[in-house]
C-alpha cells in the first residue's frame, strides 16, 4: 500500500479511534555483558567479545549481571513500577543463527518491574502512560547477510555472525495500552519515547542513543470504530528508531488500518518493517502458525531477590527525574511551555545547564543552543549535543559579547570557526581578526562618509526623526563588514548631526 | 605392577608421597590395563595417554622439588565424556559432538587437574546422559566387567566399568536421575550423588540443569570421599553451586559408625518389579545396620509414586531448551553444509543425522510438555509433584537421620533386552531419582551379590541436602562389616577378563 493511496489521516480518525503499545528496548550501558564477563564496547573486531557463555558452548553457565539488576531496578522505580520482591529469569526458546543458545534468557510471567506510569507532555496538556512491566533480557548476535541485492535473508547467498552483541543486556518496556489518543496518538507515541530517552539518560543507565540501536521502538496500532469497546487486531512494526519515526509509523498505520477496515478487509496480526524514505510499512515474514516460545523458568539461574531496604536505597538515590527537572527550569528560566518544550525536543537541556556551569547567562546560553546551534545541527542532521562545540566554548562566545567584543554577527563566525575546527573561540577570534571596532578615530571617518552618502537622511534625523539613523548604522555596519559597535556607531551618529 | 591397579586412590596416593612408586609408572600400569582390557569393556571414548603421562610427570617433578601433594596428586582417573577438557574431545556419546575440542576446562576438570589427579581420558556414556544401560552412547555399548554381555547400566556405564575392571581407582559421573548410583550398583563399586550445587557444574554439558550433579566415582567409600571433597565447593561459575563449606566427608569415611543413629526403610521402594536376591541382600544390609546399633524405622513417602512420570516431564522439558543449542553453527556435525540449503535446512538435517533415538524421543516429549496450553498439565504439575516429593523428604528426615533402600530394582540385565522398551528401561532409575528431584546427597555402596544371578546388588543411602558427611558415615560403616564379614572386596569375587 502506498502512502497515495491511503485514506486520509482526518478521515481516518472520523470513524476510528487508535489504541497503541509500544515495546522499548534499551541497551544498558554495563561493561559486561548480563550473564557472562565480556565486555560490551561498541565497534569492536567481529566475535572478538565472544567467551564459552555467551557463545553457548556446551557446559557454559550464566552468571546475572549484578550492575544490570540494579539499572533495572532504578528505571522501575523512575517509572513508579513495583518491584519484584522474587522473579525469576525464563526462557524463550526458538531457532535462530544469531542466538547460540537458541533460547534467549528473558523474563516472562515475573518481571523484575510492573504496574508503572509516565507522564508525558504533548501540546501543553500531560498525558499519563501507563506501564505494564520492565523486565530483563539478552541481546541477540547480528546477522550479516552477504550477497543478495537487499541485505536480508532472502536472495543472501551466505550469512556472517557476529556475536560481539550477544548477552549484551536489554531492559524491555512495555506500556499498556494507550487509549484516547486520538488525532494526537503519533505525538503521544513520539513524546513517550522522547521522555523515556531522557529518562533512562538522566538515570545514566544507558545513552540510548536511537541511531545506534541503544535504544529500539517496536509499535503495537490496532484501530477500532468510535465507541466500540473491543480492539481490533493489531500489526507490530518492528525496529522504528528514531523519534520521528515513531510518530511516522504509527501515522501511516493508523491511515492504512482504516484505509483496509473501510474497504471492508480485515487486518492480519503480523510484524510490520518501516521504511524512513517514504514513511510506509511493510508486512514481515508471515507467520503460519503463532510462535510457541515454549517459555519456562531458566534452570541455570537463581531467582533474584532484591531485598526492600536496596529497592529504598536505589530509590533514594534517583536523580531528579527529566519532568520534575524541566519544572524547576522552566520556573528558574521563567520561559513559557512552548519555549520549554521546544529545548526539551531539541534536546538542549543538559549542554544549556552545562554552559550556564561555565559561567554564561541562563539567556545567552538559551538563545544559543536553541538558536544558532540548533540550526547548524539541523543542517548537518544530527543531535544537537553532538555538535563539535562544548558547553564551555559557547560559554566564551557568549562572554565575548556580553563584554561587547563581539557582536551577535561576528559571534556566529567564531562559532563557524569552532564548528570547522579552527580551535578556541579565542583563537578563531584571533585568526579570523573578528574584533567590534568601537574605537572613535577608527569609526569616524565611516560615520562621515555615511553622513555624507545619505544626505537625505540625515536631514530627516536633524529634523526629530530619530528612529531613521537605523539606515545610517546599516551603512556604516557595512563599510566596517560588521566589526563594528552598533550601540556605539548609533551614538556618534546622533552626536555628529546633533541630536543627542 | 599388576598389584599397583588394585591399589585404593588413598593407596595409590600415599605410595607416591612416599616415593614407592612414581606418579608416571602409576599412570603407565593404568595405561597398560586399558589397553590390555579395554577392547573388552568399552569404557573409555578417548584415551589421552600423552596428557595423562604429562600430568604424571608435573606431579613427580613437584615431588621432587619437595613441594607438598595433595591426598590425590598422581592418582589415576576416568573421567565421564561430560565435562569439558581443554583441547581434548569430549562428545557426551554422541556424533552431534564427534571431533569437538571445547576451548575450556570445566570448573570440575580444573579442580581435578589443581589436585594433580592425572586424567586417563573420556569414559562412555549413554548420549547426553540419556538413558540407563550406556547403550544409548553414539559409539558402542560399554559391558560390564562382572559379564561384559551385560550392561554396566547408565549413564555413566563407561566411568563405573573403568574403575571395576581396575582401569583406574576413580572416576567422575554425574546423576540426574541415578546415573552414578545405579552403574555403580550394577557394577559392584560407590558411587555419591552430592547435594544438588555441592560441585559446580560449570563445564557439565547440561543434560537437565536442574537435577544434573557431577559425582565420584570409586572402589572404597573413603576414595569417594577424597574425590568429592577435591571437587565440591562453590563455583562463581555456576550461580546454583552452593555457598557454603563443603560438608567434612573425608574425616566422616575416616570414622564410620551408625551407632545411635536412626535409619528409615523407605515402604515404597519394594514389591512388583524388585529382583528376589536384590530384596535379600537388602533384608540383609538393614539387619546388618540394626546389629551395627543404628535403630531401623519404617517410612512413608507416599508421593515418591509419582516420582517418575515428574521426572519424565521435567527431564526432557529442560532437555529439549539444552540441547537446541546443538544446531551446527558453531561446533559440532554440521550435514547439508552444501551451498544448496539454507542455515534453517542445515540445523535441520544436523540434528536429523547427530541425535540418537532416545535423545530425540526426550526431546519431542519436553517440547510437547512446554507447549503453550500443556505447561500447566504437565511441566507444571510435574513442578508440583516435585514440591510433594520434597515435602516427603522433609518429613522423613523429621524422624531419621538416613534412609536407606535399594539402589536398583534388580541387577545388571543383559545387553539389547531393554533397548527396544523405554518404560522398562526407565525403571532401572525407580529409586534414584526422587533425590534428583528433591536435590538432597545419596550414595549407592555394594551389598553382596544376587543369589539368582551372582550380580552386585547396591545399596542406597539417603542424606538431607548439604549432610553428605553422613553418606560416608553409614557408608563406611557398611563397607567395613562387609570387608570383614566376606574377607576381601566384593570386586575380587569378579572374574577375570
Ligand atoms: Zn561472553
């Protein structure tokens, strides 16, 4: 199904209202794996983090990740879950190449968190998600498939393993269903998984970073006609990684439910790809039967017990959680919601508190993350924080302009500079000769000279109307290539006509 | 050296500590009887003559830099084709496995090696542990050096026969439902299950995870004794060994006495399908413990009935998750590697052609017991049963510190009688595994022979988890009035091979 050819997203929600799930999966950011002591680095050599465990070698045991259960726990408690006082792990078993034990040890009926929430904001208004279970789980290998025009398994002609990924450990969230939503259930989708990321940044559990597989949405959508009480069937598409992608997909699914519901088809149950050129999904590998993962409690693992009095200390130890945070900001910064929200998706908060820490203005630190750099991200299409500048070289530039050595233009030069590499604000200062020429003698004689090009509008000026020297600093902004002291050239304007 | 076979571990031990004889000639008569009798027992997969001689020699040379040995350093032993060995084969009796070298020790082989035990090679086994008779094994049956027509039962047939046929002193098994205790019945030797988490099983290629348990192996109670106390202990490897000090076996074989202490007659384990000379010698035993000063009670533990058809469920279930790993991607028998199938095509025809018939029929039973809609039914309930047998233990050891039966039903049966009939084979584990199933210590220690048949008939004791020391208490006891009521070891009355 094209996107052209799907009812229209209004029309769609005329007659149905969408119920989504969404299933998050988050690396955790341990050194070792979850059951075994290999480490967990990013990009090494193919099957160069591999050991008898987590290769699945006859005899070889697992081991729990004590540093995972605690990341657990304290995301359970960020998201007001209960904790389990007993659980156990389970396994779920099913063929694959790139598992070598050919079960993956997951939880199942005992999750190590349940029963939570999160509040997400979406147009001003806070809408509460709510959290049916976190629990522990184990990566997968990656399958390389070689040969074949599209990279999957189809028309491969060999497949490489990499086991490097395998036993690195996940921590799977699922939300209950989202009802209610409406028109805006793709921004409540995008918002939660927006507010997740923070959340699971701010507890420092994991980076999450989506476009490196950190962190992995798969979308539940099921449409049912207004006022029906039971869901429809739902389709799952899997691996939607990033955060416009999420509201994307379940865009496009909510059209297409009710594009096939309307015709008078039916949906099938099945796992869904999305595609980021067009925004459109795809049915997966359809499945005959449903999957019997043939789960039962993992034989090789003792249950984990987490006793009340660690449950209240990694309680106790929460840092101040990404909404209570953005609260105390937004008062201290006194901006307004939208301006708020718009750092908050931008997702500038942490280097705007960072600069402020290296000593510019809550404003000027504001006004440059969500300005000037959030355009220059935009432009190279990345995450904002990524950009090759630190909160301490804003922080400069931010001083150099408050102390009048710069103005705003010349600011964004030096900031042009420090993108390119040219080294320190200072520096780049230095090099590119970018100094606010606000010595008289030397604005002078541009003064005179637009003085004298606009006669006609100094009379104007001599005349009481004072608003018109604006024209005559553009003019002597230009001669001077925009070094000079705009508040300064103003002032030696209106003194050489005599109107000060 | 025809003596230097016979020798007991601790003998073997003592005699190189004291510069009798050298670890090297030890390992090289033990080398010579395999070869001389081998081909007639089948006991061992692999013979690794070369690393045995060279474990023989380290611990010479420490003997002769004066360095202190441990109570087993240079004493022979078989070890069951379970364990992992680095660099050296280990195939769980199967073809799934043939060829494998695993690039790591087991946490019980390095144990081994740490105490300078020299390793003689890998014995036979029925395939991943599957079976009662070591006919299962991928490579041949293993026979019985009481009458090699017969079987040595199983699973670990291969280790019970090596130590029989003086192949060795010691040996390794592992028990999930009684496959140290009923080869060692059936074969005329001791044989202990630990306390489930007694000794890691970190390098144990899983057969069922939950009631596995790696054991010794041995002619005397006191060289099971030396043994399991150089192989238990906790293990950071393996997240279900216990935490705890190893229970003080040695010094209780050193001191046998039942003496003031009561031992329960488990009722069910008589009546239909008990072997005649196997109820007298076992009549027999527990009238010996009562003239020793132990006072004898009569037991119930109604839900032991139930025993078997929980561990058939829970057995294969775990089974079936453990063994999908074999799958031809990694290590092992990979079939259809042709370029003409896929990887699915290829893990497909692997475990077609590498598993045997029982270790398929277990797998098809565990995977149907875990099916969506028949867990509750049968792995479930089969959990349940497992709490109740728990329970009746529990109870028992309320009123007695042991208990005692027979290990086995009857003795050794003759090779291929029971091949073709499962349930009758499953039988030979009737009173083993409800200590499997409920984790606790149990030893299996020769009683004399059957009157019918002139086989070793076991004798089975029970202790609670983490009391194991009164395994060797009884047992050492038992063994010491037997020795002095027969004259010699029951294993001299073998014939020759
Ligand atoms: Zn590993």
């Amino acid at each position: 199904m094209s996107t052209t050819s799907l009812m229209s997203y209004e029309d769609a929600l005329e007659t149905y209202d969408p119920v989504m799930g969404l299933e998050v999966h988050v690396e955790l950011g341990t050194a070792t794996k979850m059951f075994c002591g290999c480490s967990t680095e990013f990009g090494a050599e193919p099957n160069s983090q591999v050991c008898p465990t987590c290769l699945g070698m006859p005899g070889a045991l697992p081991v729990v990740n004590a540093v995972a259960v605690e990341s657990a726990i304290r995301i359970g408690l960020a998201l007001n879950c209960n904790i389990a006082e007993w659980c156990r792990f389970a396994r779920k078993n099913y063929f694959y190449p790139d598992m070598p034990k050919n079960f993956q040890t997951s939880q199942y009926d005992e999750p190590i968190a349940f029963e939570g929430y999160l509040d997400v904001q979406v147009e001003g208004k806070t809408w509460r998600v709510e959290i049916e279970r976190a629990h522990m789980e184990e990566d997968t290998g990656k399958s390389l498939h070689m040969g074949g025009a599209t990279g999957r398994i189809h028309g491969a002609d060999y497949s490489l393993l990499d086991y490097n990924r395998c036993g690195i450990p996940l921590i799977e969230i699922v939300t209950k269903p989202i009802e209610g939503a409406g028109e805006l259930a793709p921004l409540v989708a995008k918002a939660y998984v927006a507010e997740l990321r923070e959340l699971i940044r701010a507890l420092g559990v994991s980076e999450a970073r989506m476009e490196l597989g950190q962190m992995r949405c798969d979308a539940n959508l099921s449409l049912r006609p207004k006022g029906r009480e039971k869901f429809g069937t739902r389709s799952e598409t899997k691996n939607v990684n990033s955060l416009r992608s999420v509201e994307r997909a379940i865009r496009f699914e909510i059209q297409r439910h009710a594009t096939v519901l309307t015709d008078g088809g039916t949906i099938v149950q099945e796992t869904r790809h999305f595609h980021e050129d067009d925004g459109s999904t795809t049915a997966g590998r359809i499945k005959e039967e449903a999957e019997d993962y043939r789960y039962f409690p993992e034989p090789d693992l003792v249950p984990v017990a987490p006793s009340r009095e660690w449950v209240e200390e990694l309680r106790a130890t929460l840092p101040e959680l990404p909404s209570l945070r953005r609260a105390r900001l937004q008062a201290e910064w006194g901006v307004n919601d939208f301006e708020m929200q718009s750092m908050v998706n931008a997702g500038v908060l942490d280097v705007i508190l960072a600069t402020i820490d290296a000593g510019a203005h809550a404003d000027a630190a504001r006004k440059w993350w969500l300005g000037e750099l959030s355009r220059r991200a935009n432009e190279r299409g990345v995450e904002v924080a990524t950009l090759p500048i630190t909160a301490a070289q804003v922080a400069r530039v931010a001083a150099l302009v408050e102390s009048g050595e710069l103005n705003d233009k010349l600011a964004r030069q030096v900031i042009d500079g420090v993108l390119a590499g040219e080294g320190e604000p200072d520096a780049v200062v230095e090099a590119r000769g970018l100094k606010v020429v606000s010595d008289d003698s030397a604005l002078g004689a541009a003064v005179d000279e637009a003085i004298a090009a606009n006669a006609g509008i100094a009379d104007k000026i001599r005349g009481g109307k004072v608003q018109a020297v604006g024209a005559l600093v553009g003019a002597v902004m230009k001669t001077t290539r925009g070094q000079a002291d705009a508040a300064r050239v103003r002032e030696l304007i209106l003194e050489r006509l005599g109107v000060s | 050296m025809t003596e230097t076979i016979r020798w007991t571990a601790a003998e073997t031990a003592s005699a190189i500590a004291d510069g009798k004889v050298t670890a090297v000639e030890v390992a090289q008569a033990h080398l010579d009887r395999i070869e001389a009798v081998d081909a007639k027992v089948h006991a061992f997969l692999h013979v690794d003559a070369d690393g045995a001689l060279a474990a023989a020699k380290a611990v010479d040379d420490a003997r002769a830099r004066g360095d202190r040995l441990g109570p087993l350093a240079g004493v022979p032993l078989a070890l069951k084709d379970v364990f992992t060995t680095k660099g050296v084969p280990t195939t769980c009796g199967s073809k799934m496995l043939d060829g494998w070298k695993p690039p790591y020790d087991a946490t019980l082989t390095r144990r081994l090696k740490d105490a300078g035990v020299v390793i003689l090679g890998k014995t036979n086994m029925d395939e991943f542990a599957m079976g009662s008779s070591t006919e299962n094994s991928a490579y041949g049956p293993t026979g019985n050096p009481w009458d090699p027509s017969r079987v040595p039962g199983g699973s670990g047939g291969g280790s019970a026969a090596a130590i029989a046929s003086f192949q060795a002193p010691l040996a390794i098994g592992t028990d999930t439902g009684g496959s140290i205790r009923q080869p060692a019945a059936l074969t005329g030797t001791v044989g202990v299950k630990p306390t489930y988490g007694g000794v890691s099983r970190y390098g144990l290629v899983a057969f069922s995870s939950s009631l596995d348990q790696g054991g010794p192996c041995a002619r005397t109670v006191l060289d099971a004794a030396l043994l399991h106390e150089a192989i238990a202990g906790h293990d950071p490897l393996d997240s279900t060994s216990i935490d705890a000090p190893v229970p003080n076996v040695v010094e209780a074989a050193r001191s046998g006495s039942v003496k003031g202490l009561r031992i329960g007659v488990v009722k069910e384990f008589a009546g239909e399908g008990y072997q005649a000379g196997v109820l007298a010698r076992f009549a027999e035993a527990v009238e010996l413990l009562r003239e020793l000063g132990a006072e004898i009670v009569e037991i119930s533990c109604p839900n032991f009935t139930y025993a078997m058809p929980a561990y058939y469920l829970i057995a294969p279930s775990e089974a079936s998750s453990n063994l999908a790993r074999f799958d031809a991607m990694r290590y092992g028998l990979r079939v259809g590697d042709d370029g003409e199938h896929s990887a699915e095509e290829v893990m497909s025809l692997t475990r077609e052609a590498g598993f045997g018939a029982e270790v398929k029929r277990r797998i098809m039973l565990g995977t149907y017991a875990l099916s969506s809609g028949y867990y509750d039914a049968y792995y479930g309930q089969a959990q349940k049963v497992r709490t109740l047998i728990t329970r009746d233990f529990e109870a028992a050891f309320g009123q007695v510190d042991v208990l005692v039966s027979p290990t086995t039903p009857t003795t050794a049966f003759p090779i291929g009688e029971r091949a073709d009939d499962p349930m009758a084979m499953y039988l030979a584990d009737l009173c083993t595994i409800p200590s499997n199933l409920a984790g606790n210590a149990a030893m299996s220690l020769p009683c004399g022979l059957a009157d019918e048949d002139g086989l070793p008939v076991g004798l089975q004791i029970i202790a609670p988890a983490m009391a194991d020391d009164r395994l060797y208490r009884v047992g050492a006891a038992v063994e010491a009035a037997y020795l002095s009521r027969w004259g010699a070891p029951l294993l001299d009355r073998a014939p020759a091979l």
